[in-house]
C-alpha cells in the first residue's frame, strides 16, 4: 500500500467512515505535492461535526512525518483550503509539531474571532492509537489544528501550551463553534494552576497531567488523584499520586493507576494499576510500594513478577503480581506518547505463588496462557489458583 492508503484507511477505521477526498482550490494546489489532499468526513456519533484531514502534508521518506485535522460543525470547502495553506507552510516554511501555533491571517470561518490554530494532541480519538500511525512507512504523527484567538495564543506564547489547556478545560465550550468567545481574559488565569479543582489540586501541569488525560480518555472519566500520607517521608516525590477512577464503559469496576511513578525525564517510563471491583484504599499504598522499589532501583518492567508482601486484598490468596499487557481491557491505555516521550502503562495482575512459580520457571508467555486459559476473574480477591 502507499503511504496515502495507508493513511486513509488509518482515518477511515477510527472514523468510522471513509469520507470523501477534496482538493483545494488551484492556486492552493498548485503549492502541493500531486496527490495531496484533503479528506472531508461525517462520522456517526459526532453529532454532525466535520473531520478534515489533510493527506500527504508529509511525504512517505519524510523521516518525522506529520498530518494534521480540524473539526467543525459544517461542511465548508474554504476549510480544505485553509489546512492546506497549513500544510503548504509546514511544506514550504517552518515544519510544525506538536503545541506550536499558526497565524491563519484571517478568520478560520465568516464572522469566527479565531484567527490563529494550535496543534493540540488528539485527546477526543483516543490518543496515542489514533495520534501514531505506524506502518510500513514508519511513524506519522496525526495531531489536531484548534482554531483559536489571538487572545489564547497569547496565553500559550507567554505562559505555555499547559496553561492554554487548562483554558480549553475550565471553558467547557464547543472549540468547533466559530461563534465561540474567547477564553482569555475572562479571569481563568487570575488563580494558580495547581487550584483548579481537587482533581489536579497540587499536581504539576506536565508529565503527570499528561498522565491523568491519558487515563481519562480511555476510561471515559476524570477519576479522583489521592496522596499517601506518608508517601514524601517514605521517599516518594512529592507529586507522586494514584488515580481512581470508575470507568464509564466497564461496569463495576475500579482503576487505580499510579501517577509520577516515573519522572519526566527519564528515558523509559513506565506506570502501573489494579482493577479492581471496588474502591480499595489499600492499593493506594500498594502502588505506593512498588512504586517506591522501582524508583530506588529494581527497575520494573513488561513480563516481571513481583512478590506483593502478602494478600493484595484481604483473604486473598493471590500474594504476587504479574506486570502484563495481556489482560488490557481498553485498547490504548497500554502506552502513553507524549512531548515528555513514550510511557508504558502496565497491570499489576494478582497470582497465586504457584502461579508465581510458573511464570519464574517457564516465562510470562506461558503465564498468559495459563492464566487466560484458566478463566480466572480478575475481580474476585478469593479465586482459586488456576495451577
């Protein structure tokens, strides 16, 4: 397949639908490679918004290949016009990336006070599933183009890209409306960042919020952020947090995922969860130990067996963890790719010391198998060994 094949049936599979391929107008076209164009899509469930979708804003040797999207409330051919002068300037000009900003030169829609874009991670698709399109090619990046004001992208040129996102969250307004006013100036950034609700309440705006976007995309819900108390004197960053969160796809169960348990500059980050069928206090301070252990030095990693210190639940037999993929239930939670790098995200998976002792003697792939093979229900703290 060619690249733009491969990029349109990238689009068409998360989509839904596959659209319809436009052209800009001629002078637009005429500064663009010859098959590039813009694919125009209604996907269901979207409540009639518009995708636009430039393809082949990046060619197939590009080493860092880059496509962008804009969502609307109509159809509009000057939008296919529009992102293409982007591409055009990312072509011929300055490449973009992710968090950099555009001068559009003239409202994005008639009568719109958003004259300016900002290339934002595509939260709203999922994420990194949609966002990193692997493929023969290598990887390309498929990332959002907000409209916005010139207000706003004041905001991000002088306080950062976190605090323009946390303008977008505390807003609550349909970035697609044209119509819509402007969200700087309105008092949104007369308060610290780190008071904007007791979900992000004392976090820093940066790898760990990353983090928590990732966990509420998946899950469909925000989630709460809880401390251990001790967690500073017992050697934990003072950030360090676990995430619980009820997702709102999976009925009667509960996500507790750990929050900084790597730093942002680190090479390879990895964070962990339970699932578990209630809210459980006592996994807070569990992933607060592994935690601390990975951060002290016995790195942790995919595979890995962990002895827990005792029933992870009360009445539990199951004393160990298996650090897995396998048993995922939303795809793409597994890993996180962000401007701080990519973050693996693995479930700590409660085994029975025979169930231990299988995968130390005969690897994680045959733990897997037995375990998936067996049936067990993850959710139940007093299951047998399936060994």
């Amino acid at each position: 397949m060619t690249y733009l094949d491969t990029l349109i049936e990238h689009y068409a599979r998360w989509l839904g639908t596959p659209g319809a391929l436009e052209s800009p107008k001629e002078r637009r076209r005429r500064e663009m490679p010859g098959d590039y164009r813009v694919l125009v899509a209604r996907p269901r469930g979207w409540g009639g918004k518009h995708f636009y979708l430039t393809c082949g804003m990046s060619r197939p040797d590009d080493e860092r290949k880059l496509e962008l999207f804009l969502i609307a409330n109509t159809y509009d051919q000057s939008l296919v016009d529009l992102l293409s002068a982007v591409a055009a300037f990312h072509i011929h000009g300055e490449r973009l990336g992710l968090e950099h900003t555009v001068d559009f030169g003239e409202p994005w829609l008639p009568g719109s006070k958003c004259t300016c874009g900002y290339i934002s991670w595509p939260y709203l698709l999922g994420g990194s599933p949609f966002a990193k399109m692997k493929s023969e090619h290598g990887t390309t990046y498929v990332l959002c183009l907000i409209p916005i004001t010139p207000e706003e992208r004041r905001v991000k040129i002088e306080s950062g890209a976190e605090a323009l996102e946390l303008l977008f969250d505390e807003g609550k307004v349909d970035l697609a409306d044209p119509l819509r006013d402007s969200l700087a100036g309105l008092g949104n950034l007369a308060r610290p960042l780190d008071q904007t609700g007791p979900m992000l309440a004392g976090i820093a705006r940066s790898y760990q919020d990353a983090l928590i976007r990732h966990y509420s995309v998946h899950l469909g819900n925000r989630g709460e952020l809880v401390r251990l108390k001790d967690g500073r004197q017992l050697g934990l960053p003072e950030d360090f947090g676990v995430v619980i969160v009820k997702p709102a796809r999976l009925a009667f169960r509960f996500f507790h995922l750990t929050c900084g348990m790597s730093r942002e500059d680190e090479t390879e980050k990895l964070e962990l969860y339970f699932v578990s069928g209630n809210h459980e206090v006592g996994l807070v301070d569990l992933l607060g130990a592994l935690a601390l252990g990975h951060l002290q030095g016995g790195r942790l990693g995919p595979g890995m067996i962990v002895d827990l210190g005792g029933p992870y639940l009360p009445g539990s037999t199951c004393t160990h963890g298996f650090l897995s993929r396998a048993f995922v239930p939303e795809d793409g939670i597994g890993e996180l790719e962000s401007k701080y790098g990519t973050t693996r995200v693995l479930e700590v998976v409660p085994i029975t010391p025979e169930e231990a002792r299988v995968g130390r003697e005969s690897g994680p792939e045959a733990l897997e198998k037995l375990l998936k093979e067996g049936g067990i229900k993850q959710l139940d703290p007093l299951r047998r060994s399936v060994v």
